[in-house]
C-alpha cells in the first residue's frame, strides 16, 4: 500500500491512503500541539485493533457475542533498550465461553498480522527519487536473471519473462501498481491482490500453483482489464474525456440517433439483433453511451471481428458494459494463449450457469485420476484436514467442454462453495478450480457461503448466476450432490499447441451454431482479446438493455451532482421523475449515477430513499418526507451516526407536523440525546434553512470527489497512451 505524507503545519503530519487521511503530531513536551496520536501511538494501537479484529472474527464466525470481551495491550520498555519492548496482549472472556473457544480465541489472537510482521522483521529500504509518482513498481520481482526460467503448461513464455513484461507494460503507463495482499494457506494454492497504487479501485487478484504463477495470473488480468476498460465500466468519464476525438478507443464509430429512435443500420449484424432485439422493444436510445452520456453524437460502437467470416461488425460499447462485465477478455504472452484463456473462461461461466440452473449432478473424479495430480491431492487433503469436506468433479458434461469443478462443503455453517476451473488441458481445469477455491480467501472466509437448497426457484433465479460470476456467493442445488450423476465421468483432453487449442474451443461454438466476435487489442504491448459470444456469454440477461440500462444515469446525473444550485421548481422534477422511475429505493447512488464517492461520506453511503426525503425536506413537503423517514429507519443498513440522524429528524417531523406540539419544549433534550451539531442540522432540514444536511457540494467538474478523480487520471494515461499510438 502506498501510503503518502504531506507536511502541516509544527509538527502535524498528513498521511493519506485509499480514501483515508491519518493526521499526526507530537505531546507539547516535544515541541508539538498535542492535538493528535504520535505516529508511534498509532503504530501500538495497531497491534492491539489487529488482535481484537481476529478476536472478532473468530467469535462472528461461531455466533459467540462479543458484547463481554475485553482486549488490552500494553507495552513494557526495557530500561536499557527502548527499542526494546513486550507487547503484553490480555483478553478478558465470560465465564460461558468453552474452554475449546478460549483456546481458538487465543489461536486467532496469534494469527494478528501487525505481530506476525513485527515478529519477522520488516526490511527498511530509504532512498531518493527524482519523482514519487514515477517510481517503479512496487512488485516483488525484477526482470529474470540467468537461466533460472520457469515454464507452466499453457504459458509461451516462462512466468518471470511475463512478469518482467507485463511490469514493464504498466510502467510505461505511469501506473505504479502495488501488492495489498498475498494468500497462501494451504500448499501449492497462491492467490494475490494487486492494485493502482493512485486508484485503488484498480485492481484485480491473481491465483496459481506457486507465487510466480499468481503474480502473472493478477498482472495479465490487470492489463486485460485496462485494454477493455473495465475498470471504468460504468462510470463517467468526465467533460474533458466526453468531448474528446474518441471517447473508448480510436477506432470507435458514432451512430447518430434516428428520428423515429430505431437502431441505426450498420450497428450489429441480423444474428446479433435477433439475440439482443427479439421483441423489437430496444430502440437507439437504449445504446447511448453511459460513460460519456454524449447523447448528441448517438451511439457509440466499437469494431469486433466476426469469427465465422473475418467482416467487421460494430457493437454499441453500451450494450457490452450491461452485458458482459469482465466475462471474455484475457492477455496473453501471444494472442492464442490469450484467446485459450478467454474462450476456457467463457465455457467455464456458460457450463458453470448451465450446471447450476438445471441442478445437475455431476460425476466424480476417480482416486486413480487425481493421483496422478499429487500437487492438487496434497492441497485437498490439506483442507479436509482443516475440517472441509472436498468434491472433485468432472463438469464437462459428458466430455463436451474443458470445465472441472472443485467444491468445497463447511460443516460449521452449512454453506458450500462450487468452483469451478476450464482450460483444455484437464490438469490445468482441476488447479484452476481449486486456486479459484482459496483466492483471495482465509478459512474464516470460507464461513460466508450459503447452504444448499432444494428450492429450484431460488437457485434459477437470473440474479443467483450474477452472484456466482461476481463473488460465487450464490446458491447451489442439493441435487448438485446427489451420488447418481447425470454423465459418466470422462477424463477428457482438448490439449495441444495454444493455437490447436484455441481452434479447438472455437470448434465447439460453431458445432453449438455459436457465432463469436473478437476484438484485439496489442496498442499496450501484450496482446489482449476480448469474445462475446451473443446468446451465450452474456453475465446479465438481455432484457436489461431495456429495463435495468446503466445510461438511466443520463436521467439523472447531471441534477445530482448539481443538487445544491437546483431550484425549487428542478428539485420537484427531479424528485417526480425519481418518484415516476420505479427504480429500486435502495440503488445507492455511486451505482445510479456512475461517480465514485468516497465511501466514507453521505455521498457515498447515499441511497436514492434517502435523496428523496432530502429533498422533500428542502421542498418543505413534510409529510411526504416523514413517509419516506420511516421506512428508512425500518429497513436500512446504513451507518449508526446516519440512522441516528434520522432518528432525530422523524421526532422533528412528528412535531412540525402536529400542530399540538412545540419543538422549543422538546429541543434541550433532543440535543441531549443527539447532540448540539446533529439538532442544528436536523431543525435546519426541516425548517428549510440547511439544504441537504451531509453533502458536500459538488458539480459535473466533480469538485471535491478526489476518489473519482483519481479513477478518470488512470484512465486519462490509458487514453493518452491510445492517443499516441493512433497518431504514429
């Protein structure tokens, strides 16, 4: 984690990282004011938050109350050695905590990672640099040395060639990316997550047999993801972007909007429009481009390649974003391997949804198949001696596609995780499925999953597939696990050269009457591509072109960002048309209108219910306000200080709407009870004097929305770089 400093004023220190800000000074007896923790303050209650956070963990995770623990530390200095010190960690537990919980509570005390850091030693290297914002990367491996090269199977090159490359793809960017976490909890399992150092929503996790392997895995996917602009998917991209040349890529193509809203010919082909059009209910203005809103140019379409044919076809970048999310892209050291690693991915997610919604039952892999994998056997049996039962099944349904599923079942909590793993070789598709086990995951994370149901309902619902593509939290079948499978295992192999096997897994689609369309891009330095494959591919169901878009914030995103210049008459048409959209009052706005707020603020914990009754209360339309009040505090999760807000505001409501009752009886103990800051904004609220108690103002130059900001600098070098490369 990058961690910068400014200098304030004496002594005071500002460290900022992610969206925090950590202000520090020194006690008056070192010439500071006193009016912040020391950094060595910090530094200690670290250690001790770390202890109690595993402290918490371990109790959420057995349903034990922590209502009654207590958790000290303090540090004992030698007098002869200050830098010499015992962090003395006491823990105080009710009686009716078992003796087995005391002893794990103690264990997970010892799993703190500021102690195992402190213990190991950490290795301080200071330098100067003439630019902070150009250091090199922050990974952990150079360009490789000598002959000591590692080759895996499906890898033209050897991993530390493609780590070297691929680090130096991104320094030539200016992103400096940083390692936040390594994972490795049971042998030849390693997962990763890598971040943009100045936007951490950046990011992407890495998984493999070995620490090389894992780290190539997370930076190929970086880069693939940057090539197709995921990290930006929905968001705006601001003015400066939307009035550019190109708004995506330089190649792009605008189709101006017809009179009569039809989709404009020339965008998709026959194939493409009898998938994503139907009933003839999408029209042009479905298509426009959430990220520039640019209306007024019409569509924008991007160049895809059809596979069947070579012509070129042209799909609204609108449609891919609400459709595809990350599913079908992929880098490579060549474009076959990146086409084999895009297409397994494809049949993983399509097999994956396939098996999961009609409940089949899969075959198992036999002992004397997976002998043959001593590595894998090593790590399942390192899990079941952690107490989780391991299934290893073939789900190539019958020997049709490389895809291979490992599923994890927790006895502790009932919950199962199917995870499934594709690529043609058949060991690849097993380990595969086992690193996308443990990615990213402690055991503790292994608590999170949801038990099987027998409800087929609730297991084809279209929403439990984008919980399994986004997180794998969705719910799995009890006829998943039934022992009389629906195929018979086969111990299947589509391997070859990558380009063999790239041919091979375009074979499949065409003898499923598939048609796929392919974009490359190689502007960066590594080959990327990205396949959709219509009627197949998708994450989202079509229909949400037209009923759930992502440019409805075009609807709104303007008037939001601009909420405190609106006047009376805007702000009740914007409350009306909110009111009118029947969208979900629970859509938090950082989703409705594509801006990332800082989390950490009313902006960022701001739901559409909430902006309603905000400005309900600006409009003086109490009782429309009230209304809205109380379904907030029956059904929200948002933050305590929030909750208590309005709290204070529905007692505030409740007098100004009685005319029986007088605020100036009731005020001395509401401050009492909410504080004197909280009553001025709630009283200011409701008598129209404050506007929107909470939100900073702001604008569609996103003044003050440092956290955006930063995400439209990264994708400003992204375009930069296309720029140039366009130009010659």
């Amino acid at each position: 984690m990058e961690i910068k400093v400014n200098f304030l004023d004496n002594l005071r220190l500002e460290a900022k990282f992610d969206d925090f800000t950590v202000v520090t000074d020194q006690p008056i007896r070192y010439k500071g004011d006193g009016s912040a923790p020391s950094p060595f303050d910090y530094f200690l209650a670290s250690s001790a938050m770390c202890a109690a956070y595993f402290v918490k963990v371990y109790c959420l995770s057995r349903n034990i109350p922590t209502d009654n623990i207590r958790l000290s530390q303090n540090n004992i200095v030698d007098p002869e050695n200050r830098y010499n010190q015992i962090f003395k960690i006491q823990v105080e537990l009710p009686e009716d905590i078992s003796e087995k919980d005391r002893q794990g509570i103690l264990r997970s005390i010892d799993r703190c990672t500021v102690k195992k850091v402190v213990q190991t030693g950490p290795e301080f290297q200071i330098e100067v640099v003439e630019n902070l914002d150009e250091d090199a990367q922050a990974l952990l491996m150079g360009p490789p040395e000598g002959s000591s090269l590692t080759y895996i199977e499906g890898k033209d090159l050897p991993l530390e060639q493609t780590i070297a490359n691929m680090t130096q793809i991104l320094a030539d960017l200016g992103m400096k990316i940083e390692i936040a976490s390594w994972r490795n909890i049971v042998p030849h399992v390693w997962s990763l997550h890598i971040r943009d150092a100045a936007s951490p929503m950046c990011f992407t996790n890495g998984k493999g047999a070995t620490k090389e392997a894992a780290l190539a895995s997370a930076l190929g996917e970086f880069i693939e993801r940057l090539n197709c602009n995921f990290f930006y998917n929905d968001q705006y991209f601001g003015e400066e972007i939307a009035h550019a040349d190109f708004v995506h890529y330089p190649n792009e193509k605008w189709f101006p909007l017809t009179e009569n809203d039809a989709i404009p010919d020339g965008l998709l082909d026959d194939y493409c429009l009898d998938i994503y059009n139907p009933d003839n209910e999408l029209q042009g203005s479905h298509l426009i481009d959430t990220n520039s809103g640019r209306a007024d140019r019409g569509i924008c379409a991007l160049p895809f390649q059809r596979h069947s044919d070579g012509e070129t076809i042209y799909f609204p970048s609108n449609l891919i974003e609400n459709l595809y999310l990350s599913n079908g892209m992929s880098a490579g050291n060549t474009l076959p391997e990146a086409q084999v690693q895009c297409l397994s991915e494809i049949f993983e997610r399509a097999v994956k949804k396939q098996i999961i919604e009609h409940e089949i039952a899969l075959p198992d892999v036999p002992a004397e198949v997976l002998a043959k994998y001593p590595d894998i056997v090593e790590a399942i049996q390192a899990l079941e001696a952690q107490g989780y039962p391991i299934l290893v099944k073939d789900a190539s349904l019958g020997g049709r596609f490389p895809v291979a599923c490992v599923t994890l079942m927790n006895p502790r909590t009932g919950g199962v995780f199917a995870s499934f793993g594709a690529h043609p070789s058949f060991h690849v598709a097993l380990e595969r499925s086992l690193t996308e086990l443990m990615q990213g995951r402690s055991f503790e994370g292994l608590n999170d999953f949801l038990p099987p149901t027998f409800n087929s309902m609730a297991v084809t619902e279209p929403n439990n597939f984008v919980e399994h593509f986004i997180d794998s939290s969705g719910l799995v079948s009890w006829r998943f696990f039934s022992s009389r499978s629906d195929y018979e295992f086969c111990e299947w192999d589509f391997s070859g050269t990558n380009q063999e096997e790239a041919e091979n897994l375009f074979g499949i689609l065409e003898g499923m009457e598939l048609e796929a369309y392919m974009a490359v891009y190689t502007e960066l330095g590594a080959p990327v591509c990205r396949i959709l494959v219509p009627g197949y591919s998708e994450v989202y169901p079509i229909e949400d072109l037209v009923w759930d878009n992502t440019n409805k914030a075009l609807d709104y995103r303007e008037d939001i960002l601009n909420l405190h210049r609106l006047t009376d008459e805007q702000l009740e048409d914007l409350v009306e048309r909110l009111e009118d959209s029947q969208l979900d009052n629970y859509i938090d706005i950082i989703t409705l209108i594509g801006i990332e707020f800082d989390e950490n603020t009313v902006w960022g914990q701001l739901t559409i219910l909430e902006l309603k009754i905000l400005i309900y209360l600006a409009l003086g339309r109490h009782e429309d306000a009230y209304d809205l009040v109380e379904a907030f505090l029956q059904y929200n999760d948002n933050t305590v200080a929030r909750t208590l807000f309005y709290r204070a505001v529905s007692a505030v409501l409740e007098i100004a709407l009685d005319d029986d009752m007088a605020l100036e009886d009731y005020l001395p103990n509401f401050k009492r009870m909410f504080g004197e800051q909280t009553m001025a904004d709630v009283v200011g609220a409701v008598e129209g004097s404050v506007r929107f108690p909470g939100l900073t103002p702001t604008n569609t130059q996103l003044e003050g929305l440092d956290r955006h900001l930063r995400l439209i600098e990264s994708y400003k070098k992204l375009h930069a770089a296309r720029a140039a490369k366009a130009q010659g």
